[in-house]
C-alpha cells in the first residue's frame, strides 16, 4: 500500500506529498498548468483541483504550490488520499522516456563506522579503484554523485572508494532520521545510471603512479618500509571502516611519521587511540624501534 507523508516547506503556499521510494529518475519537474504536465498524467489530475497553482515532481516527493483560496489544513489530508488512491490504482506518475538507459539493479546498505559522524554505504559492485574525498560541493568536479549528495543539509563531507561512499553529517540531523533517504538516493542515483566518477577527470591520478612510483624511489628506506606496511596491514582494516590512511612524511631527527586521514577516520573521535595503540605500535615493533612517533593529519 501506497503511504504518503505530508511535510511542511519554508514556504507557507508549498506542500511536501513524500513517497516511501523515489518516484523519479534522477530528473525534477515543474509544471505551471494542465497542458504542460503532459509528462505527468498524475500531475494533469491534481490540476482538476481549482486551487492548484504550481506541481513539483522529484526525488521521492511531490510538492503543491497552491493558490490563496484555500488553506492547506483544510485540504492537504484530501489531496494526500486522492494521491494515495491514483498510484493504487496504476495511474501513471512521470511518463518514461524509453531512450533512457535501463535500470541495473543494485544492493546498497549502511554500515556504522568508529565515528559517530560518518556511515558507509556499501554498494554492490565496483565503483573506483581510486580513493577520493570531498570536503566541500566546490571539489566535486570529478564526482557528479557527490555533487547531488551535498545537496542534502547534512551532508559534511564525501569519500568514495573501491565499493563503498563514506558520508560524514553535521550535528543537525541523527543518522537514525536520514539513513534511509541517503541510501535510496544513492541506490536509485546509480541504478538509473547517474555518474559516480567521472573517469576522464580522476585519471589524472591514475597517470600519476609512475610518477608515484619514482617519487617512492627515492624515499629513505625507513619512508619506504613504513608505506609498504601502512599499505599491506594498515589500509585494508580502514578501509573497512569506511575511512583511508595515506603517508605524509617521515622525519629521521625525531622519529615522527606523519599519516593523512580521510573518510570515516577524519575527525573520528577514536582515532587517535587507532593511531597510537594500533599504528604506532605495530610500526615499532616491525621496524624494531620504540622511538617512532605518529602524528594525524586530517584531510
């Protein structure tokens, strides 16, 4: 059964009609009058009400600008029934254009990380073999999804890697109240064939192993040993917690290594603890040294 959710906007004239899945693909609607929704039979319907001014059709919502001759205390239980009894029936949405690519089912759930902030979203099938973050909507060049997912109010900060996205929230909201509006956009974004990376643009990273691989030459040999360890035995625990570690610097005077934290592992209140009971220790005992010291910084 069909089960809609009414929800007010900032605009008084403006109601929220939202679905329990997403009703479009990846696509927003604005229709002014019957005859330009003709790609959306519900939406010609709900112009037959008299007060009807503006029909928005996205994501997972219908929104009902409305003209001033009513209010909406008084109808808005009335026209949430009309759309709850049309899609019972059949009754047709949005029109789908068959030019458009076909779905390609997959899975995505949410996994808890050490931070309380962060969640990862583990999707079903490959999405990069490069790791990448975004701290702000401006970086999101190379990431179209990401781009979308700073849309949302609470959205602090994005990392994707190999199978999984990494979102890390503000305060405002708890992840119990938008878990499921992230996780089925990022379902429906890519199952209706949304860009996650934009390849052409990460591929400047991938031309850069060689000179990676040259710059590691000529590392020390410590340097060296320490980010084969962080690759073999560190990467692979964090990377499970939705987060990344990659190595900034080692100093032979004071012995300190300094690593950069992305993800799930940036900000993680837990994270120094990682570091030091974990990371440091293992580094001391492998390359023999009590001296070593590791310092995070935050990406």
């Amino acid at each position: 059964m069909t089960k809609i959710t009414i929800k007010e906007t900032q605009n008084p004239t403006i109601l929220k009609f939202e679905f329990e899945d997403f009703i479009t693909k990846n696509q927003n609607f604005e229709f002014k009058n019957i005859d330009e929704a003709e790609a959306s039979p519900l939406a010609q319907q709900l112009f037959y009400l008299p007060f009807v001014k503006t029909v928005y059709i996205s994501g997972n919502f219908i929104a009902i600008e409305r003209y001033s001759i009513v209010e909406w205390d008084d109808v808005k239980d009335a026209v949430a029934e009309q759309i709850e009894s049309y899609v019972e029936k059949g009754g047709v949405i949005i029109k789908i254009d068959e030019n458009q690519p076909k779905k390609q089912p997959i899975t995505v759930y949410g996994e808890t990380t050490p931070n309380p902030a962060a969640l990862k979203f583990v999707v079903s099938r490959m999405l990069t073999k490069n790791a990448v973050e975004y701290k702000n909507i401006d970086q999101t060049a190379s990431s179209p999804l990401a781009k979308e997912l700073f849309k949302f109010p609470y959205v602090k900060e994005v990392f994707i890697d190999e199978n999984y996205i990494s979102v890390t929230k503000y305060d405002i909201n708890e992840w119990d109240e938008i878990t499921l509006e992230v996780r089925s956009f990022i379902k429906q974004y890519i199952e209706n064939g949304g860009t996650v990376l934009d390849e052409t643009l990460i591929e400047v990273a991938t031309k850069n192993d060689v000179t990676k691989d040259e710059a590691f030459d000529k590392l020390d040999v410590t340097s060296q040993q320490i980010i084969n360890i962080l690759e073999e035995y560190v990467k692979p625990a964090v990377a499970a917690d939705g987060g990344n570690i990659a190595f900034d610097s080692y100093n032979e005077n004071d012995k300190t290594v300094k690593v950069i934290l992305q993800g799930a592992c940036s900000g993680c209140p837990s994270s120094t603890f990682t570091l030091k009971s974990g990371i440091e220790n293992m580094l001391k005992s492998m390359l023999n040294d009590e001296a070593i010291k590791v310092e995070a910084i935050n990406a």
